[in-house]
C-alpha cells in the first residue's frame, strides 16, 4: 500500500479515529439539522490543527504535500461535515497571507467568491472585473460568504483579497439546499482590493478544489455503500436477510465496483498531483472531478432504492449523503461540463497537454 491508500494515510487515519470518537451520529443529526455554519466545529477543527495540515511550515503549518489532503477530504465526505471546510483547508495551503493564515488557526472561515465554479451556468452566476485595484461585478453563489472573516475573489485571471467590511460590498443572505453549506450572493461595486500577482494561482485552486472534492464524493460513496450493505443483512422479507436476494446483490456488487474505480482513480490523481505541471493538473482535476460526480449520484441513489422507502425520509442517513452528493457534483462542474472540457483539450493540437 502507497502512503496516499485510503486508511493508511497518517493524516486521513487520525481525522477518521477523531470523528468517529467525537462526530457520532448524534452530534452529525444536530449539526446537520440546525444548518450548515457552526463556529463551534470549525473552531475545534482549527485547534486540533487541520487547517493548518497544508500550510508550509515557515507560515506555522505543518507542511504536508497538498496530496495529503486527499485522504483528509474522504473522511469528510464518509462522515459527513458540515462546514467551511474547504476554504478553510484549501486556501490557507495556497495563499500566502497573514490574515489568512489567521483565518486558518481561528476556524473563522476565508470564503472563495469563484464565478468559476461553473462554465456552463456561467451567465447566471455572474462575473467579476478588476480595474485599476478596483473589483466590480456579483457573484450569485458563493460560500459561507456572510461568516467569512476575509474574501479570496477571482477576477478573471486575477485572485484578490477583499475586506467584507469594504466599502461598495453588498452580502446577501441565500437558501440553500446543500445540508452542509451556506450560500450568499455577494455584489461588489467598485470595491478595494489587494491583487495577489501569481499567473498560475487561479488554476491551481481550482484544480485542487476539483481534486478535493472529488475525494469527498468517494468519501459519501463509500460510506453509503457501507450503511447499504449493513441494512442488507440486517433487514428480513420471506424469513431471511433480504441482501440474500440476487437482484438486490447485483445491484449492491454494481455500487461496489463504481465506488471501487473512484476510489483507484483518486488515488492516482493524488499520487501525480503534487509534481504536476499546470496543464497536466487541470486535466487530471478535471477527469476525477467528472467520475466523481456522477459515480458518487449514481451509488447514493442506489443506495436509496435498496434502503426502499425510509431511504427517502430524514430519518435515513443515506437520503443526507444524496443530497450533498448532489450539492457537490456541479461544484467545480459536473461530469457533463468536465467531460466537454476534456474532450476540447484532446482535439486541440496547441493545448500545452499535447504538444509536450
């Protein structure tokens, strides 16, 4: 086994002993019912230093390799946290600012203000220009907004760094739908900011954004495999187990094998990630993101239909894990946006992919 297997990582093993010791069922059901922000969580999170895994050890961190968050991400997916946890493990990892760095040590989350989250909803998304140090422009979904202590906002090319108390930001509270986020729309007018001069920064953070997420995808894949396959053997029909019918062990093998492929595939991705160059990274980011979406759907709502009826209520904890997948799979695109991504890249003969 590689040090980026799934249960042998130090990092991914540690947050799966915590969470499963002090994130049980109980506590996940409050958190999950009350919404998506809880300063409380990601202040614990902040102490115990996982925010800090990816951050280089001259900014304090404890400079693990961005791979080593991969393992991290499915423990969050396969436990279901809630939170800013993204940003909050993403971005100080990546930018190199004090008040980020702060930001990473509080738990008080850095929200990614991304119109690029999408392409092909990209008009109703919105947009973001930059003129002379100026940001102007909105953005109609972004998360965990309204709690964030600092804005990363992408301009284009361009990351900057924005106060939410600026002058001309207008932060506006959103409904959401995903159990484990908090949306704002957030409108800026001519608003101050602090460009971060680094040409290959916007793509990395969405490439790894992609990867991450991707892992996290596994993650719900697999645990709602695992609560599948105990609900099998414990629920009886006919004087037996109904996970002793044939029809309903093909459909289980079938989830088995979907989540198995994405799991090797993420696997992989982490193990090229780290040295990859820029164009390579995309691509990779892109081609797990694309699985992940739509294997970690497709295994959610098969583990729905085996739950049978009460795998539709709030009372399942499958029906949860269906509803982040689905939040999570356009984040960063879906598999229908990623695939004509990568399709694009392999007609074009003077992408850098194709011409080294």
């Amino acid at each position: 086994m590689t040090e980026h297997e799934y249960g042998a990582d130090e990092y991914g093993a540690a947050v799966d002993e915590y969470l499963t010791r002090a994130y049980d069922g109980d506590r996940r059901r409050k958190l999950l019912d009350a919404g998506a922000w809880h300063p409380d969580l990601t202040a614990e999170f902040a102490e115990l230093g996982w925010y800090s895994l990816a951050v280089p050890e001259d900014r304090g961190g404890l400079g693990a390799p961005l791979s080593a968050l991969g393992p991290v991400f499915v423990q969050f997916g396969r436990h279901l946290v809630v939170g800013p946890q993204l940003e909050n493990v993403l971005v100080p990892a990546l930018l190199p600012d004090e008040r980020i760095t702060a930001a990473a040590e509080t738990g008080v989350p850095v929200a990614l203000v991304d119109p690029g989250v999408t392409e092909d909803w990209a008009a109703d998304l919105g947009s973001v220009t930059l003129t002379a140090g100026r940001l102007s422009g909105t953005v109609h979904a972004a998360r965990f907004a309204r709690q964030a202590s600092l804005l990363v906002v992408v301009a284009e090319a361009t990351v900057c760094l924005v106060d939410p108390a600026a002058p001309g930001l207008r932060i506006e509270e959103l409904d959401s739908a995903d159990p484990g986020t908090e949306f704002a729309r957030v409108v800026l007018d001519e608003v101050h900011a602090d460009p971060i001069a680094d040409d290959d920064l916007v793509p990395r953070l969405r490439s790894w954004a992609r990867i991450l997420l991707a892992c996290e995808l596994s993650g719900l894949a697999h645990r709602s495999l695992e609560h599948t396959v105990e609900h099998l053997g414990r629920r009886e029909q006919f004087g037996r187990p109904i996970g002793s019918f044939q029809a309903l062990k093909h459909i289980a093998a079938d989830m088995h094998a979907r989540w198995t492929g994405l799991h090797n595939l993420c696997l992989a991705t982490l193990a090229d990630a780290d040295g990859a160059s820029v164009p390579d990274l995309e691509i990779m980011a892109a081609t797990a993101k694309a699985h992940a979406a739509e294997v970690a759907v497709r295994v959610c709502e098969d583990a729905i239909q085996l739950h049978g009826g009460m795998g539709f209520t709030a009372e399942s904890i499958v029906s949860w894990h269906y509803t982040r997948a689905l939040a999570l799979r356009a984040w960063y695109g879906d598999q229908t946006e990623l695939r004509g991504r990568l399709g694009a890249v392999l007609l074009d003969e003077t992408h850098p992919r194709r011409t080294t």
